[in-house]
C-alpha cells in the first residue's frame, strides 16, 4: 500500500469501517470513486452529509427521522393502544414493509448482552416509561431476535412494565433462532405478528 498515494488509502481505510465492506472491496470502491466523474463524486459526498446532518432518532420512539416527532408517531390514525418494541431503526422498516402493524414502535437501540457490555441503561429502555404513562397503551408488543440476548432482554423488559391493563406479548417467529427482523421475509413476519403470545 506503500507505493500508493495517500489519499487513496486514506479513503480505503474509511470505507473499510462501513458495515458489509472487507479490505477487497474498500479498494474496489475507492478505485471506482478516484476514477469516477469528480461531480458525481462531489454529489455523493454531499448526499452522505446531507443525510447525516438531517437524519436523527425520533425523541420519542427511536426511528431515523428528519423531523420530530417522526411520521410514525405524529400520525394520528395510527393506534395509539399498541407499542412494537424492536431493536433497531431498520426493524421498523421491516415491519411496516408487512403492512400488518397499524400501532407505533419503541426502538431499544440493541438488547441486554452483558457479555459485550450492554447493559440495561445503555439501551432506550427508560424513555418507555414516560411513553407508558401518557399515550394510551394497552399492549405492549415485543419484537426483539430470537437470541439469548434477546430471551433476556424481553424477560428483563416484561417484569420492569408489567402492570394491570397491559398485555406484554411477544411475536412468534417462524425462523431459525438467533435470527433479527431485518431477515425476515414479509409473510413471515406477518404471521409472526399475528401468532404473538402474552409473556
Ligand atoms: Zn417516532
């Protein structure tokens, strides 16, 4: 690497940090970009800041928004009665994709994993609490992996809000186990929502 300039490896290296790109195609990329057309490379790294400066979670639930709070949460006809637990941002985009969840979600942000130092107040786990005592939620669903962590942490979530007048269910997965959301196909997490069972 040496021998090459060092712009390019600077690039290399920071496109070696993004998720799903190892040290070959960090190169292939960076190849591409140094030989590309400087305004369309001018474009992506101005749509890359764009989206960073304009893009944060919502106060409330957690979801990448660019205003607060976010289309999920301010759209009144949606039901209020109903809060899906998930882990993060992208799992909502699963579960909307199944077009078979009509209330609103609670991203946590990962789940309890002690192991590699997770834990519970890590996570949006108390900004529920807030969430639970003023909108009028009568169940809560939880849709976190089917991993240990994820055994845990719904666990750990069921006896900190368990209440009188509040169902806390967890969705039935028709998949391997250790498997997240954002693997799920739509029918499957469909069904899933539909099979939940209370905790
Ligand atoms: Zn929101």
């Amino acid at each position: 690497m040496s021998s090459l300039p060092s712009p390019f490896c600077d690039l290399t290296t920071e496109l070696a940090h993004l998720p799903g790109i190892g040290p070959r195609s960090a190169e292939r990329i960076a190849l591409y970009m140094v030989q590309a057309d400087p305004a369309a490379m001018r474009r992506l790294a101005e749509t890359i800041v764009a989206a960073r400066e304009r893009i944060h979670p919502c106060q409330t639930c957690g979801a990448l928004t660019e205003q607060q709070p976010c289309a999920i949460c301010g759209d009144s006809r949606r039901d209020a009665t109903r809060i899906c637990v998930v882990e993060q941002p992208v799992d909502i985009l699963a579960l909307e994709k199944a077009h078979s969840f009509t209330g609103r979600y609670h991203v946590l942000g990962g789940v309890i994993s002690p192991l590699n130092g997770v834990e519970p107040e890590d996570l949006r786990i108390e900004n529920l609490r807030p969430r639970l005592e003023t909108e009028p939620v009568t169940e809560l669903i939880l849709a976190l992996s089917t991993s240990v962590e994820g055994d845990a942490t719904s666990h750990y979530l069921c006896r900190r809000f368990a209440r009188p007048g509040l169902r806390i269910t967890r969705i039935a997965y028709g998949l391997p186990a250790g498997s997240g959301l954002e693997f799920a196909d739509e029918i499957t997490l469909a069904r899933a929502l539909e099979g939940r069972r209370e905790l």
